[in-house]
C-alpha cells in the first residue's frame, strides 16, 4: 500500500460529478503529478485528500489508516499539508506569524498566548516553534521578511509563504495546489529548486500544476484527470506521448 490510497473515490456537486471513481497511489518519496484540464477535478481531489471536502463513494486511506471520515486537522495532525490555489493568508498578520499558524495543532500553548506572551516569557516549545518557523522561511528566500506583513508581499512570495506554513508541521505527504501560478520563470527555477529540498527532507508531495515543464522535471509519476475520471498514469515521458493525453489537454505539441 501506498504512502496515500484513493479507491473508488467519487464527489458531485449538485449534478455534476466532478470527481467519478477516482482510484490513486502515492508512493512515499518523490513527486506525483495531478494534471488535466481546467475542470477536471485536480483541486476537487485535494479537497478531499485534505479533508476540506468529503467524499461521496470511495475510501482515502494515509499511511496505511482510513481517513476519510476525519476532520481536516486530524489529518494534518497525521502528516497532511497542504497550499491552496488561492492563496489563504491572515491579513493584518506578519509572515512569520503566519507560518506559525501551521504549527498550532501541534502545540501546546494557544495563538493568542503566543503573540501576547512577552518574548522573556515564552516557553521552551514555543521558542522552538519560532526557530523552525524563521528556518523554514529562510529556506523559501523569506527570511529577511519575517516581521513583514503578509499582504505585502508580492504574489510569487506570497505562495512561498504558504509552502513555509504547511512544512512548519512536519508533514510526510505536501500538496501542492498550482504553486507556480503567477510566477516568472526565474521564480519558478526557485520553486523547482525548492521542492527537490523539500522531497530530499524525506516529505512526499502530490503536485498540482499547469506549467507542463515544471511537472515533466519534477515528477516521478503523473495522473491525468479528465471530466472527473483518471485517464491515463506513468512516467512523465509515458504520459507525454498517451494519445489520450494528447487529445485531452496537452495537445499535439506537446
């Protein structure tokens, strides 16, 4: 069994089936890649992964335990992380404050205390927490900007920021929900620099992405979604030349 399994896994909203039994495994280690079109479900799948959204048939089994029926948190709390493809910072809050936001479910000391507490008051956890929180966004190229607020921050810092906040809680499965978008290419050769750290770091990430470059350099294994249902699966080169692929959303060139 995989790091994470999905069988059967269907979501309708409305109508719509957007998700139609949707059988995906991720093995530990590496990066496997989520494609399709616009519309095909690719978000849909993580919502559900993540627990945002549940599923309507099927189960989701992480780390060998069924979860599909737990609340978000409890599945960060089991190794769960995740960005979003709008991005979902705390406005009014520092960058480094919002890093911490992805620590608290695994602390013992509430957020209200954290920013209240005189810093010669803070305990030894906490005082860790913050550590982690400013190495990681040293990491990402944010470590100048800690005491910056978040909404300043330009859109390509901005998704670096919500990168640093899932891995402050030590995650073994990241997803990624098109991190790229809006960045130019010299941010994205950071991006790509960066996630190779991250899956170095021992973490698994299931990569949602349009940039096609991006995934294909990646990726170990990709999964094509089309109109809710999986299409096609394999290395990047396998799927590149899948006529299926092809027709669907790549194209002839490719």
């Amino acid at each position: 069994m995989g790091l994470l399994e999905l069988r059967g896994v269907s979501k309708s909203f409305g109508g719509l089936r957007v998700l139609d039994g949707v059988d995906l495994s991720v093995e530990a280690g590496g990066v496997h890649a989520l494609i399709g079109p616009n519309g095909s479900g690719k978000t849909t799948l993580l919502n559900c992964v993540s627990g945002i959204l549940r599923v309507e048939r099927g189960q989701i089994h992480f780390r060998g335990s069924r979860v599909d029926t737990l609340a978000p948190h409890r599945r960060a709390l089991l190794g769960v992380g995740r960005t979003f493809q709008n991005i979902r910072l705390f406005a009014g809050m520092t960058v480094l404050d919002n890093v911490l936001v992805g620590r608290h479910g695994r602390s013992r000391y509430g957020l209200l205390q954290a920013w209240l507490r005189p810093p010669f008051r803070r305990p030894a956890e906490e005082r860790l927490a913050r550590q982690r929180a400013r190495g990681l966004l040293e990491r990402v190229g944010l470590g100048d900007r800690a005491e910056m607020p978040a909404e300043g921050l330009p859109l390509a810092d901005q998704r670096r920021v919500e990168i640093a906040r899932a891995l402050v809680g030590d995650p073994a499965l990241l997803l990624l929900d098109e991190p790229a978008a809006g960045m130019t290419a010299a941010e994205k050769a950071g991006l790509f620099t960066l996630v190779r750290e991250i899956v170095a770091d021992h973490c698994t990430v299931l990569l949602v992405e349009h940039d096609i470059g991006l995934v294909m350099g990646l990726s170990s294994v990709v999964s094509v979604l089309n109109f809710g249902q999986k299409i096609a699966e394999g290395t990047p080169a396998a799927v590149r030349s899948d006529p299926l692929v092809v027709e669907a959303y790549l194209g002839p060139e490719g």
